[in-house]
C-alpha cells in the first residue's frame, strides 16, 4: 500500500506523555522521527495553542511534505471533526469543543491536515500490520489509560455513538478489584472511582503500586521483581489484570469473531506476564462452554507491535481519502 499520490507524509501522535513526529515515505516506511514531553509544549499560552504551534512549526520546517495526519489522545466525536474531552491532556482547563483540524489548518494551510482519535489511528495501524488475516480485530490500549475499538477489515469502519461520535471508552466501566480477599475501589483519572483504568492502566496501576506496595520505586523495578518471581509483585499484578480478563471474557461472549490485539506502552512494559497471567486465568474460567477450551482467549490474542501504531494509522488515514470518508460510516 502506498500513498495516494506517491508522496510523503507527516504523521504525530498527541499523548498524554509524550507528542511524536514521523515522516513516512510513500511506501509507510519511517524515514524520520522525533519526540517530546508533552508537558514540555505547554511553555506559552495554553496547552491546546502551544500543541498546534509546535506541530505547526514540525510541518513549515518540512515544507516540501504537504499531507499531515494527526493522532491526539482524547474524546473525540468523530461526527463533527472536533474534541470533546480531553482532561489528562490539556488540563483542568480545557475547552468543552476544541476544533484541532480548523486550528491547525489555520496556522499552518500549506498541508492538508486530517487529525482522528488515537485509537482509532492505532486500529489502522494494527489493521495495516496484520493484513494477512481475515478477521475484525477488538484493539484495545493499556497505556496512560484504556480504551477498546472494534476495526472492521471490510470498510474498514469504526461505529460511533449517533450523537456523540465516540466509542470504545471501556477504560471508563464499572470494575472489580479485589487483594488477599479483600475489595477495594481506586480513584481513576475521569474523577470516577472502581474504574477498569483505576488498575490496569499506566496511571491506574502507579495508585495500585503506591497503595499497596511501598517496596517499588518504578515500573522499572517492578518488571524485575517479577521477573525474579516476587510473590508480592505477582500478586498485585494478577489483582490488576482479574477486571481485564472478567472484560476479555464480555468482550468474546459478544464479539466471537474477532481477533483480539493488547497494545500501548504500560502493556509494552508487561507484555510477557499480563500475556502469562491471561493465559494462566483463561485455563480456569471463561465465558460459557467455550471455557473448556485451555485456549479460548490466548487463540484470540494476536501479536502486534505494541507501539507506533497511532503513527502509522495518522498516516493512512491522511493520505487515504477513502478512509476518511468510509471509516465512521456504518
Ligand atoms: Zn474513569
């Protein structure tokens, strides 16, 4: 697959901790990459003015490329092309509507600017990365926070709500949490409590850790106590991921058709034990009948790279006008 007129094109990807920049050439090949904190954008003015300035600025410093596709981290009603909610990456102070294809346009109207919802970015990329299969794929995000969107191969199309132009903010839900027997609810981000973010998201599982665990300093240093089979460490974990896997378990009742892809950062951190802890839950339960199958889950999981498919997503979808016509088309 290629662009569509043959040229390269600008990518980035806004999150809530870091904002990356990419120039894919025609044939979606990394030809250049930058990054930066994305609290460290916000210097002058607001968050939202310094976040379009500097991509802005990435762009008129390449003004050769002329197609740019943005992936920003936040509620995004993909009916009207504007965000919605957007807290953990603009702060307190956020607008209520923040129009980020109009404002980049403005700054910068030598590019066509063609910005969509980050995991819908990654479910592209994902779509892209696992061409050779068949079937709709579940993508869901353990990063800073959570969220699930189903990508259909054929369209491909993402549903959203009639009105609000969002899906998939699984992150969001009622969870359980439970330690040594115990029930707790941990605060999550949106300002709810006892959400499925609170424990296996990037932020969720810090509150866990600082909780329950005075003996870590750092993600770091608790991916080795669990790689030296820290009992305490392994506990804690499986603790976290018992919500994702009672939501795995709603997700195939419901969809049990669908590949299953994990991916973001806090997932890259853990891969191999949330993997080993999943396979080791879905041997004892699952939904019903199919959990006298060992591998229920685990042959639904698919392997993908868990990053930079918000870059490589922003890229096909601005230089791919079909996409941006068909994907919230149902
Ligand atoms: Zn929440």
């Amino acid at each position: 697959m290629t662009s569509e007129n043959g040229s390269s094109i600008l990518a980035f990807d806004v999150g809530g901790t870091n904002t990356r920049m990419a120039v894919f050439s025609s044939h979606l090949s990394i030809v250049e990459a930058d990054s930066v904190a994305t609290r460290d954008l916000a210097i002058n003015g607001t968050p939202q003015t310094s976040i379009v300035a500097h991509l802005a600025r990435w762009a008129s410093e390449r003004p050769d490329l002329h197609i740019s596709g943005v992936s920003i981290g936040a509620a995004y009603n993909a009916r009207q092309n504007v965000v919605i909610a957007s807290a953990p990456l603009l702060g307190a102070t956020a607008p209520d509507r923040w129009d980020v294809e109009g404002a980049l346009t403005s700054r910068w109207p030598q590019s066509a600017w063609s910005v969509l919802n980050d995991l819908t970015a990654a479910g592209l990329g994902v779509l892209h990365r696992t061409s050779e299969r068949t079937r709709d794929v579940l993508v869901i995000t353990l990063s800073s926070g959570v969220a699930a969107r189903l990508i259909r191969r054929n369209g491909p199309a993402v549903a959203v709500d009639d009105r609000w132009g969002i899906a998939g903010d699984v992150g969001h839900l009622p969870a359980r949490f439970s330690l040594n027997g115990s029930s707790f609810a941990l605060p999550c981000d949106c300002g709810g409590v006892g959400h499925l973010a609170s424990y296996i998201s990037g932020r969720g599982f810090e509150r866990v850790l600082a909780q329950f665990d005075s003996g870590t300093t750092s993600l770091e240093s608790f991916v080795g106590r669990l790689n030296l089979g820290d009992v305490i460490a392994e506990r804690l974990l499986r603790a976290s991921i018992a919500p994702l896997f009672e939501f795995l378990e709603i997700a195939v009742t419901l969809l049990p058709d669908v590949d299953i892809a994990l991916i973001g950062g806090f997932h890259a951190a853990l891969s191999d034990h949330i993997i080993r802890i999943l396979q080791e839950l879905s041997e004892k339960s699952g939904p019903y009948l199919l959990a006298n199958d060992d591998d229920w889950l685990t042959r639904r999981l698919i392997p993908v790279e868990p990053t930079g498919n918000e870059l490589l997503g922003a890229a096909l979808y601005a230089s791919r006008s079909e996409l941006r016509e068909e994907l919230h088309r149902w």
